[in-house]
C-alpha cells in the first residue's frame, strides 16, 4: 500500500523533500514510517524521539495502522508564535 | 526553500486565520467588540531582533497549514469552554516575517477581564506547543530551525518511554 508523507522543518531540509510516496507492507503503523527515514537519513535518527506524527492531519501514536492513501505528517516540535 | 504547491494565500475557520499578509489588528479588534463585553485583550507576538544575543535578521514561518487550522480552530473551542469569556480569535502569520513585526495575535473578548488574561495565556501558551507551525532564524552567519518546546506528554503523538537504560 502507498502512503503519502508530508516533511516539515528540519527533517524537510534533511530529506531534502518536503512531500514523498512510500510503498509499505498492508497494516503497517506509523512507527515504520519513522523507522524508514532514521534508517535511510542517519542525519534524522537523533530527532526520532521528538518528532511527532499525524494521520490525516491529526496527531497519532506510533502505534496506529496505516491505510492505503493515508497522509502522514512527521512534525517536529513546533516553535510557532513569539515571546 | 520552495513553498507547497497548495499553498493557501490565507485560511479562514470560525475563529482563527493563517494569513501571508501583515496581520490587521484593528479588524480582529472589531470583530470582536461587542456591548456585553467589559474587556478585550489583543496579545501580539512580534519578531524579536536577537535569540540568546545573536542578532537576528528576520524568520521564515511555515505550517502544516490545514493542520494547523484545525488546531487553532480546536483551541479555539477549548478556551471557550474552559473559561468564562464570549469570544475568541487566533491568527498566524507565515512566510517572512522582519524584525517587529507581529508573527500571531490573540484577541479574546469577556465580560471580566480575569477570565480574558487566563484564557489569552492559555491560548498563546497552548498554541506554541501544539500548533504544526514552524520557524527557520536567519542570522547574518546562517540560518537554523528554532528549537521547538516538547511535545506536552499526555499528547497523543508522544513516542513510547525509552526503556531504563537506553538513550
């Protein structure tokens, strides 16, 4: 099943993509998404911890199963507003 | 850095907007006057010129932008339930932003004013560690994504515990 992942912040600039298609095993969880980038971009394995993921545009656990045509976001902390 | 192709000139929810134009204080102000109302407060937040005393030059916002107003929108609903004011309103501002100028503004109107300030500093407090929105600092000797605050952690992204030991 295909997936699309949205990258923001830092891990846009270190995958050099913002947006990409990934080809995953039928039922697998948001974790294999992290550990599919940690293990292609060693730059990103020190982030994994603080990096936060949606589905369809709401915050999930690395537990939850993926479906086919699923939007997932990796998002890092985020630093909007000011002061 | 190239800017999402969907990219929305600005995003309107009930009481929230994520705009690319300078952020009308007075509009907000107006939208949310009303008689019953015996306080208003606008909280701005405004570009600093230095973080940690190295001089900035100026940031660049982006957002996860529909997230983003969903979120909003969400604290949005939250604040007004959880305290005793009538109106709330949450703007962003992406893209670059130069030194003074204001990145967000809070507008809440109440009847008393201490429920007002809570809720304000509920609402920009909240905003800031939750909302998908990020900015990159330029300096004259490069640029970095600023530090984010932690994920709260009874958030619902937050990765399982690192088991004793590991690090």
């Amino acid at each position: 099943m295909r997936v699309r992942v949205l990258l923001f912040g830092q891990l846009k600039d270190i995958v050099g993509r913002q947006e990409e298609s990934l080809e995953l095993e039928p039922g697998s969880k948001l974790a294999s998404v992290m550990a599919h980038y940690a293990e292609r971009y060693p730059g990103l394995q020190g982030l994994t911890k603080s990096v936060a993921c949606s589905i369809n545009q709401e915050y999930a656990p690395r537990t939850a199963v993926l479906r086919e045509g699923d939007e997932v976001g990796l998002l890092p902390p985020v630093s909007g507003g000011r002061a | 850095m190239t800017a999402s192709k969907s990219e929305a000139k600005e995003l309107r929810s009930e009481h929230c907007a994520i705009v690319r134009e300078p952020i009308d204080l007075r509009d907000i102000k107006e939208d949310l006057e009303h008689p019953e109302d015996g306080a208003a407060i606008l909280f701005e937040g405004v570009v600093r010129n230095n973080t940690r005393g190295r001089r900035t030059l100026y940031l660049d916002y982006e957002a996860y932008e529909s997230m983003a107003l969903n979120e909003m929108e969400k604290l949005a609903q939250a604040a007004l339930e959880r305290f005793k004011v009538r109106d709330v309103s949450l703007v962003h501002r992406l893209g670059r932003l130069q030194i003074g100028e204001t990145s967000v503004v809070i507008g809440v109107g109440s009847p008393h004013r201490a429920a007002a300030f809570e809720a304000c500093r509920w609402l920009i407090d909240s905003l800031k560690k939750t909302v998908p929105i990020w900015k990159k600092e330029y300096f004259e000797d490069g640029a970095v994504w600023a530090d984010g605050e932690a994920f709260p952690d009874d958030h619902p992204s937050k990765p399982e515990p690192a088991s004793p030991g590991t690090q």
